[in-house]
C-alpha cells in the first residue's frame, strides 16, 4: 500500500489550497487518517486527524481554518485549508493507521507568502 499526496503549492496570506491523499492497494481495518507537517528546522507535528467515526481532531493553530475529512470507500483522506498563514508553510505528509499497519505518505509542499 501506497500513500498519495497532492494539491500542495505556493499561496498568499490568506488563501487556501485543498490537500488529498489518496491510498493505493487494499487496506483493512483503517482507523484514523490524519495529516502532519514539519517545518524547517521543527519536528513533525499534528495537524488534524479523523476516525473511523467521524470524530476529528485538530491542532490548536489550524482550528477554525483547516477541515478534515475522508471518503472510506476511495481511502482518501482531505485536508480542507483556509485563511493560510506564513507559518502554515510546511511540507504536509498524510497517514493512515489500521488494524495492523500505519502508513505514511511521501509529503507535499505548502508555501505561504506573506
């Protein structure tokens, strides 16, 4: 199984891009998908995540801003991103836990321009 990450890019202050991950091959099980990031010079952190019950989960700095969500039937998880900030630049990576494996995605660059 293969992750996927697209819609990365450049953006201004105050725009938005939609993130997808896409997973390729047959998983069972999946639990949560989520998306993390890692900032030059910072460690990868959180940024949200969604359960296998719709149940999300947010880092502080993105509430109100970004939205997850996730179709089950294509294993493709969506990161929703609005009113970015310069410290939003990052590459983006997505994961996907299940009932044995956690998977990781190969990253996709977000630039904010201020």
């Amino acid at each position: 199984v293969q992750l996927q990450a697209f819609g990365g890019g450049l953006v201004q202050a105050g725009g938005f891009l939609r993130l997808s991950c896409a997973a390729s091959g047959s998983m069972f099980r999946v639990n949560v998908m989520g998306w993390y990031r890692q900032a030059p010079g910072k460690q990868r952190e959180l940024v949200a995540t969604i359960a296998s019950t719709g149940t999300t989960n947010y880092a502080d700095s993105v509430k109100g801003r970004f939205t997850i969500s996730r179709d089950n039937a294509k294993n493709t998880v969506y990161l929703q991103m609005t009113s970015l900030k310069p410290e939003d630049t990052a590459v983006y990576y997505c994961r996907t836990t299940t009932a044995t494996h956690d998977y990781w995605g190969q990253g996709t660059q977000v630039t904010v321009s201020s």
